[in-house]
C-alpha cells in the first residue's frame, strides 16, 4: 500500500452494532452477528463516540461476555455525538443534508484521544454508523486532522436487505425517508419509479417503524402494477423476512407489516 | 412477524465471502472476518450456489478451520452460476443491465434442493452476493418460487468504503463502472457531479484494480476542487486505506494507487 499511516496518532474504527436494538434477541451470543475480530478491537477501546451511550454500554456487556473488556465498563470513556449530529437531517422530509455539513470544528475535541496515540471507537444504536445514521461528521473531522479511519465488517440492513430483494445491485439508491405528507409522498413516490426506470436503478428508503404499514400502503398505491417492490423487515432476527415481488402481486395478496421492527423497502421500475 | 415462511422448502443462504481474495490475507483465521453465527450455518450447507467453484472450495476450508463442515469438501453439492449470470452486465460501460432481467427459467434447476427442503448457500467471490456481484437473479428466482432468501451479515467493501469516507450517509448511489474511453468517462464524471451536487447524493464506484491509477487520475482532473472525493483500498486488509479529501487537496498531494487490490471511488459535490 502506498498511503503510510500517520505516526503516533490512533485510528478511529467505525464499530457496527447489532441490529437488534430493543427486540427480544438483543440479549443473544454477540458472535453469531459479529466477527470474532470486530469484538476483540472493541474490547480494547477505552475511547468511544456513541449516539447513545446507554446502547453502547449494553453492546460492551455483549463484548465482555466473549472478550474481556480492557478496563471495567465503568471505566471507559464513552461520549456522545453533538444532538445536532444525531440524526436530525435524517428524520426530516426535506431534502437531506449530509451530516458532512455540520460544522466539524465543534467535534474535534471527541477525536482528542486519536490525536494522542488512543485508537477511538465510533457506534451507533444499529447497524455500521456514518451509513444512514449519525458519525459522518467525526469521520470528516478525523480526516481533516489526519486520523486514520478503518470501517469494520458487520451487519449492514440497507445492503442486507438489497442483496435479499434480488434487484438490482449493479445500480442502487439509498434516499433516506420519504415525505410524510400524503400528497408529497405521493409525488416522491414516483419520481423515484421514474427516475429507477430511467437508471435502471434500484431505490431503496427506510420509515419509522409505526409507519411501516402507512408506507407500504402508499407504495403498492402509487406504484406501476410491473414495478417489483421488496419489503425487507427484522433482519438478522428470528422471524425477519423478505418479501419481493411485482406490485401487482403486492395488490393480490396483502402482507400485514410489524409496527415495532425496523423496515427496508426497495423499488425497481419494471 | 406476519410473513410465514413456506412449509417444507429450505432457505436459500446469501452468505457474505471475505474481501481478501488473492491477496497473503487469504490463510487468515476466517473468525476474524465473518460472525461465528455465519460461519455455523456455511458449514451446515450440502448445497451451494458459487459464482467461482474454486473460491468457494478455499473458503469453505476456512470454514472448516473453525466449524467442521457438515460433509467432507469433496461430497458437498458445488454448482456455478451460469455464466451469463456473472457479472456480464457489471464489467460492461453501457448502462447497467440488472441481473433480474437475465431469464430466471434456467435458473430453477439451481434451486430445486430448496423446494426438496434442503438450505442453499449462494456465494461470490467476494462480499455480499448479488450486490455488484452476481446473483440477484437467482435470488428473483427464489422469491418466485416462495423460497425464503436470507441474507447473512459480513463485509461489504461498498458500505464499508461509504462508512469511512465520511460522505454524506444519508443519500448514496452505487453506480458501478465509469466508462473506459476517455472522453465518455470525463462525460460521466462530470454528470455524476451534477447529480451529486442536484441531489446532495454521494456517488459510489467501483475499478477493475489494474485501472484504479487511471480512474483516480480522471477523478482528479474532471471534477471541481471543491468537490469531496473518496478512494477506500484494501479494505479489511493489513495496509488498507481510506484517503478522503478535496479535489484540490488531492491534486495538491499525489496517491499512488496499487494495480493490484479492488478500490472503491465515493465523491459528494462541495
């Protein structure tokens, strides 16, 4: 390789959580979901970066369960993300802004231990962070202060539940939430079949949970009869599973959606 | 959940390969790489879909390392996608065709040891199957046939470079492959801005590795200096790297690229 790595700064590894936050399995062996490797680097982080740092110390009591801890939990130093990182410009209908726009300045203090030799950890509540969640903003800032980034291998839903659609994955969209108004959503709905037919191109979007059910809805409505549409819902839980199938299958047959498990719907124009 | 899965047929497995193929990383412990969770149920798989037999054969070694196989390697039932179904469209410079399109008819005889009841493990050469990898047509095939898909968690050399490049994780494309020809490609690139800056949309590709030196050379020459652009190497591997910066700050300083190791190439319009 060619890119040296700095000398005597600490990396910052993108831990991926579980992707079974607050769901009955979440008290499952750590490593039937992760790499024995991704659990023994998190059990030798003192520094963490979390969106929610209640989360992050139920995960490191799954890490100890296999690797023992580096220093007692108690002793670790687990910070959170600036609110303003959390999510916010995830949740809302308007278009999305990149967390990248978030003034980095105010984060690098959370990258002070890298600076000093300490390998730092960032995690989200689910899933890899910095992909549909909080972090992209440190990991900016990591970059501009020459901190060396090492994402690690673990559950991903949004590529999870693209490979399981059978769509296609030689083009594919992650556009985030869609509008909550009907009519608004209506019109994003198929702007994204159009633009899907135009590219070839699968979309694919997430919801909150409760409205699952609301979004399905407006998908098998608004959506072409040929158009496939492949519903993703409790990946890597017992009981999760996929449904993909051309709207008008979706039409003949309903499929009552959980309102309590996180969701991944993909579209393809056919 | 609300989605019973079918009587008495198996479930068709997407299992995730390590992202190390052909490289000295390849002897290394497999539980490193892949959740013991995953590595349990490779090695209770008769039936394999492969898109390179070979591969699939080391890496059921490395699984057998960990977890004896259910079967001796040599009894286990190894077949080959068609080759029409590897990875044709993906190499090409035309728009991509999505594998759902290939006829999925030839495909059925692949899954009958599912509708007989047993699990099938689909598998590439490496990362997840069917995402910029062969598959998604067997995996359309599957549905078609009400077999339950499920796809198991492991690297993605996409999701991993997006994570790390901290580009905009919120809204992201894959678009594959950049035209070869030099005057279609700088077309492209400069399209892709566009639609990067339109959307706030990071854009994802990927490089046959022994032109990795000419896409970055490309990148750097077309796009706008304000533009953030992202080169992930090596990924999971010792000595990978992820440089993520301005355009201007990349023509400032020079990267050698190996010719050698797969890439993955990310820009967000500034």
């Amino acid at each position: 390789m060619s890119e040296p790595t700095p000398g005597s700064t600490g990396t910052l590894y993108l831990v991926p959580n579980t992707l079974d936050l607050g769901t009955p399995d979440s008290g499952a062996d750590l490593q039937a979901l992760l790499p024995l490797g991704v659990i023994r680097i998190a059990a030798g982080l003192q520094h963490w970066v979390a969106e929610n740092a209640k989360s992050t110390r139920a995960f490191l009591k799954r890490v100890d369960a296999v690797v023992p801890l580096v220093l007692p939990l108690q002793s670790l130093c687990i910070v959170e993300l600036p609110r303003a990182q959390k999510g916010a410009p995830l949740k809302g209908a308007a278009p999305n802004l990149p967390s990248a726009m978030a003034p980095q300045a105010s984060l690098q203090p959370l990258l002070a231990p890298a600076q000093h030799g300490h390998d730092v950890g960032l995690i989200s509540e689910a899933g890899l962070p910095a992909v549909a969640d909080p972090g992209a903003a440190l990991v900016q800032a990591a970059h501009g202060l020459g901190i060396r980034v090492m994402a690690l291998p673990g559950a991903s839903s949004l590529l999870l539940a693209l490979a399981a659609s059978g769509l296609n994955g030689q083009s594919f969209a992650f556009i985030g939430y869609l509008p909550v108004d009907a009519a608004e959503r209506a019109t994003r709905i198929r702007d994204l079949e159009a633009l899907s037919r135009r590219q070839r191109q699968t979309q694919l979007m997430i919801e909150t949970p409760y409205r699952n059910e609301a979004l399905l809805g407006a998908l098998v409505a608004h959506l072409q009869a040929t158009t496939q549409l492949s519903v993703s819902c409790g990946l890597t839980l017992a009981g999760g599973f996929t449904r993909s199938d051309t709207v008008a299958a979706w039409r003949a047959r309903a499929t009552t959606m959980p309102g309590d498990v996180p969701a991944v719907f993909s579209l393809l124009a056919g």
